[in-house]
C-alpha cells in the first residue's frame, strides 16, 4: 500500500487478529464490522443483508449497524442495481439513500460497498460511511479495505458452518434417530438437570414425576404387520406423547419398546393422574395405526419422594411398569400405590 493508506499494513494486521479469534458468530460480526471500520477511520458502518432476485436487489435489511452509524438512513434497491464482484468496491449513490423523518443524513456522507466473504454465501455486504468533507479516499485504500472484508467474511462463512455443524452433532447424539426424541442418555441428562432445578425450588410446584411407558408385546405388531409398520407405530407413539404434554416436558425412547416422560412442575399427584391418563388414551382409544390391538403399561415415581437420583427414578418407573403388566390392558401403576385403570 502507498503513501495514501488511511492505515498501515501492519496495523491492518493487528486490527483484524482480534476478530479472528472470536468463535461465536453474532459477536464475531459486531468486531468485524468494528475492524473494517477502524481500516477507513469509518463514521459509520453497516452489514446489510441482500435478497437478489432474477435481475436486481429485491429486498435489503440491516443485520448489524456500527454504534454511532446515522439511524435515519435508508438504502433503496436502486442503490445496487448489481452487488460488488469479489474484491471489488462500489460507491453507492447518494440519490438513492432515503432519510427517515426530517434528517438530511444521507447528504452527509459518501457510501461505499464490497462483499463480505463470498456474498453468495453469506448474503452480506458491507457499507461504508465516510463524511463528504472528510479525506477523500484513495483507490488503494479502497481496494486494501476490500480484501479486509473478503477475509474477514471467509473466516464468519467457516465459523457459520463450524456452529451449525456443531448444533447437527449435537442433536444427532441427543436424539433417538428413528423417533427424533431424547435417547436413554440424554434423557437422563435432562432428567439430572430438571431434579437440579427442583431441588434450588422449596415450592411444591417443583415436584417431578417420571414416567415410564412400556409398550405390550411389541413383538407381535412387528411379526403380524412388518417391521416397517412398526417403525410407523413407534414414531406415531413419540409424536403424540410430544402433543399431550408441554412445551417445557420432556419425551424419550430409552429402549426399543419402552418411552419415558418427564413431567416438571407437577404441582399434585391428582395433576401427574390427569397426564398419565392422557397418555393411556393414545392406546386405549386406538389412535395408532394398529387401531387397539397395541396397550401399554405406565410407571410413575415422583422426585423427591421416590427418590432425587435420576437412574434411580428411572428403574423405579421401568419397575412400577413391569408390574402394571400383570393386568391386562392399559394401567398405570404409581410408587406405593394400587393398580390404576
């Protein structure tokens, strides 16, 4: 860079190193943004979003805006009537930057735009603001901030991958990947954490009931109607069991015919009765696909009388699930209690 550089090379350097050890992609965008605009000496700096349609800009939205950078103004989609090619800078016109209210701010300023990394990717561009009577900016200058943002841009486009990635890992570890709910393992961690929040809670609300809900002779469905129905049967079972409670419960296969729920904040064992009920209805009144010929048997135990060990809770339930069997039909057996129907 010549002798017109607003910055030097080596200062460029250490202005974006910090941006680059950032991992976490919405504060990686804020010290970007900063970095880009400390490059030019900026008094204002955006990252805008841009839809493109069939021939022009059809849609822009702001994404991240420089403290300090005017409110009031607006870009229309005259203003790129074609996005910056890589590594390029255009200079907006001012014609087609729009004031808010009664502001005259975009008369102010010149505008300048280059991609973010690779804009097809990342759909960002970022905008410049430098006021009109300040030093006029050279071509070099322009064309070293470009690249800045190309590189910074790449590196948000690598990150963005990394966490979403990372989310997918997770949630294929967590899930039961024919059900899509909680696995054993996961399960239990869920569970572990909800007896944590009891325990913080002196309220009665906080009480927990783990329920266990073991399929009948499963065996058979998959004998008389094929391993493909019983999939169908299975995830069906997952999906309703969802439906029936709340948002904040949670729902698990721990084993290859056998689910469990976590119920938070019961409050009463009338209102654990009024949920197991529920539950029971998905086999009593034949809404799978094997209409009634499918029934259950509920266990339920309830942190903290039962027990504040979530391995425990659960093997209390599977128990209390295993003796409901002796009945026939669908019944559900609670710690400490008679057979209900």
């Amino acid at each position: 860079m010549d002798e017109s550089a607003i910055v030097s090379n080596k200062k460029i350097l250490e202005i974006i190193e910090e941006p680059l050890a950032e991992r976490d992609v919405s504060l990686y965008i804020e010290k970007a943004a900063r970095a880009l605009a400390q490059i030019l000496q900026c008094d204002g700096l955006l990252a805008l979003r841009v839809d493109e349609g069939p021939d022009l800009v059809e849609k822009i939205s702001i994404t991240y805006s420089l403290p300090g950078t005017p409110t009031s103004i607006v870009f229309e989609p005259e203003a790129f009537p074609t996005t910056p090619k890589d590594g390029e800078v255009i200079r907006i016109d001012s014609r087609s930057v729009k004031n808010i209210g009664d502001t005259d701010s975009a008369t102010n300023y010149d505008f300048f735009a280059t991609q973010f990394g690779d804009s097809q990717k990342t759909q960002l561009l970022i905008v410049g603001l430098k006021k009109s009577e300040s030093t006029k900016l050279e071509e070099n200058d322009l064309q070293t901030w470009a690249i800045c943002s190309k590189i910074l841009g790449a590196y948000y486009e690598m990150i963005y991958l990394l966490n979403t990635y990372a989310e997918q890992i997770s949630v294929n570890t967590d899930k039961d990947q024919l059900t899509r709910v909680h696995n054993y393992k996961s399960f239990t961690h869920q569970l572990n954490i909800a007896i944590e929040e009891s325990n913080r809670s002196s309220g009665k609300n906080m009480m927990i009931a783990c329920v266990v809900v073991s399929l009948d002779d499963f065996s058979n469905i998959n004998e008389k109607y094929g391993f493909d129905l019983g999939n169908e049967v299975l995830f069906e079972i997952a999906s309703k069991l969802q439906s029936f409670t709340r948002d904040d419960d949670v729902v698990g296969r721990i084993g290859g015919d056998m689910f469990a729920l976590i119920l938070k904040n019961i409050g009463s064992r009338e209102n654990c009765e009024i949920v197991s009920n529920r539950i029971a209805n998905i086999f009593r009144k034949g809404l799978l696909p094997v209409g009634e010929e499918l029934t259950a048997s509920l266990g339920v135990a309830i942190s903290p009388h039962d027990s504040q060990d979530s391995e425990k809770l659960i093997l209390m339930a599977e128990h209390l699930a295993d003796e409901a069997k002796q009945i026939p039909g669908t019944f559900t057996l609670f710690s400490k209690d008679e057979l209900k129907k």
